[in-house]
C-alpha cells in the first residue's frame, strides 16, 4: 500500500521555517518575495503543529495505564436481541 500524501520531516520543515524567518528579519526582500516567503513560513508552522499534535497523541498513548478498564471488550449479543 502506497500513501498518497508523505509526511513531512518535521526537522527539516523546521530548518526550512528558520531559514525564511531569517531572510524575513534581515527585511531585504521585495515585497513580492517576502510574501511567498510568509505564505510558505505559514504551511511550515501548520505542518510542524501538525507533527508535534500527532508526536503528543503517540506519547499519551504510549503512557496510558494498561489496566482492566482501557481493554477492548467484545460485544455481547445475547438473547435479548432475538424476534419471534
């Protein structure tokens, strides 16, 4: 099975956002470029939140506590279910 869509390597994102929030503060950009560089900047921060979220639901995961009431339980049918 293929995916469609790659997930992004959050620690390069996180090199590429940098680099253009450098270029962004140095404020030697024409107005044009500067743009494309904060629309680009803005995908950055929203894929690397994105990274972060899916990194804290894996921790939160991992660190539940394996007792008797986070078990999966089969759904018990009975015969109270049955139509004469």
């Amino acid at each position: 099975m293929t995916r469609t869509k790659r997930t992004p390597d959050f620690e390069k994102s996180l090199s590429e956002l940098e680099t253009l929030v450098s270029q962004l503060e140095r404020g030697d950009l024409p107005l044009e470029d500067a743009l494309r560089a904060f629309e680009r900047g803005v995908g950055l921060t929203r894929e690397c939140q994105c990274a972060l979220e899916a990194a804290q639901l894996r921790v939160e995961i991992l660190l539940r506590p394996n007792d008797s009431q986070s078990e999966i339980t089969m759904f018990d049918h009975g015969t109270e279910d049955k139509v004469d």
